[in-house]
C-alpha cells in the first residue's frame, strides 16, 4: 500500500514539473521588444506610433488604432498602413504608462507627436547594424550627433550620422 502511495505521488511530481517547465517557457517569451522597436529600451509596455497614430502593445503584440470611433486591436496596422515601414518610422516609448489603455492619453499625444514627428534619433533592434558606405565596414547603430552631414542647416546636418 505505501509503494502505491509513492509511485502515486511520484508520477503527480512528474507530471506537475513538467506543467511549470511549459508554463515558464510560455511566460518567457511574452513581452518580447519587436524588431523594428528602437534600441535602448528593455522593459516597455507601448510605443505611439505618430505617423499612423497608433499604439503598440508589446505584451500583447498588438496594434491599438482607432476605427469608425472604436479603438481596435490587431496583429497589423490597418489596411491604408499596410506599408508603412516600422523600422525607419519614429517609435514613441511610452515609459510612464502602465495601464491598459494608452489611447486615454490620444488626444495629448496627437497634438505632441503629430505626423512626421521625429524626436532624438532612433535605430531598430533589427537594424543595430547598417553598413557605412563610405568606409565598406559596418557601424553599430547610429551613434553620431548627426552633425556630420550637410552643414548648410546652419551647421546642424541632416541627422543622417553619415
């Protein structure tokens, strides 16, 4: 009776570790940054995104756009996005948003981060190296102040780095 108890409670272990292992391993790959999102930032819940003015959930790996007055939320961007390019697009890092709703804020962060709105220099994950033309070696990211391009802004450059 007790060696039946034992091999009972032996395979209820078993059987229970392997449920944990499987959770753990779920639970791991939640919440990962995108490719296309940019460099620096290793715990983010949203990005606005001005150009489509849009939100990204990164837990969720989802879309937020507002539709017919609903806000939806998608694996895609909608249709008259369908290609826009992440990567190259300005991502907003929402970091002090910690909700659910980042489209509470929309109408502040419209008026902020207006179409084509650019702020500091972003590189996407995906994209942490591009080639230098100018040297045939690659450079990680875009590390430069961008003040070594055109200097007829007034010395500023054209914010490519290059």
């Amino acid at each position: 009776m007790k060696m039946l108890k034992l091999m009972t409670l032996g395979i209820m272990i078993l059987f229970a570790s392997n449920s944990i292992n499987a959770q753990i391993s779920v639970n791991v790959n939640l919440g990962l940054q995108p490719s296309w999102g940019p460099v620096g930032y290793s715990s983010v819940d949203y990005y606005y995104i001005p150009d489509v003015q849009s939100y990204y959930d990164v837990r969720a790996t989802q879309f937020i756009y507002l539709s017919n007055g609903a806000w939806i939320r998608s694996s895609r961007l909608p249709n008259q996005y369908r290609n826009y390019d992440l990567n190259r697009g300005y991502k907003v890092v929402l970091n002090d948003y910690h909700g659910s709703r980042p489209y509470d804020n929309y109408k502040s962060h419209k008026v902020k981060y207006y179409k084509g709105y650019k702020g500091k220099p972003q590189q996407s994950l995906g994209n942490r190296y591009h080639k230098n033309d100018n040297h045939g070696n690659y450079n990680k990211g875009n590390q430069g102040n961008g003040n070594h391009g055109n200097k007829g802004n007034n010395g500023k450059g054209n914010g490519k780095g290059h």
